[in-house]
C-alpha cells in the first residue's frame, strides 16, 4: 500500500509540476500579447519618445537664450544710435 501511495503521490506531483510550468508558459503569452498591444496603441497615439522631447526642449531653451541676447544687443545699438556723435539726439 504504502508503494501505490508514493507512486500516487509522485504522480500528483508531475501533473502540478507539468502545469506549474503550462502556466508559466500561458503568463508569458500573455505578457508579449499585452505588450504588443499598447505598443501598438501608443505608436497609433503618435506620441513623442522622451529622448526626442528633451532634445526640442533643449532646442528652444538655447534659443530663448540666443534671443533675450539679441534683445539686449539690439537695445544697446539703438541706445548708441539714440545719441549723435555731438552728443544730442537725433
């Protein structure tokens, strides 16, 4: 008796084994099917990578800075154009 026991008991531990291992094999499909689906999802969104986000937003804090400089040259060429050689304004 005690035999059939342990062969029953081993033959229940190979069928939870073997499903063990089914179920691991089911999350996985899951997982690529999942992932395959809100990749395509936020490719058809269009949206922006964050690589690429961060380059423009360096882009255009470098020409806000390129542009208040320009300001402020401008502001002094008309500030000297202001003032006449003779010192009287125009």
């Amino acid at each position: 008796m005690t035999q059939t026991n342990n062969r029953f008991f081993d033959e229940i531990g190979r069928v939870m084994n073997d499903a063990a291992g089914a179920a691991q094999g089911v999350k996985r499909e899951v997982d690529a099917v999942v992932r395959n689906q809100a990749e395509r999802i936020l490719r058809d969104l269009d949206l922006v990578k964050r690589e690429e986000f961060d380059a423009v937003k360096d882009m255009a804090r470098l020409a806000r800075e390129e542009n208040e400089a320009l300001k402020a040259r401008i502001a002094a060429l008309e500030a000297k154009l202001a003032v006449t050689p003779s010192g009287s304004a125009i």
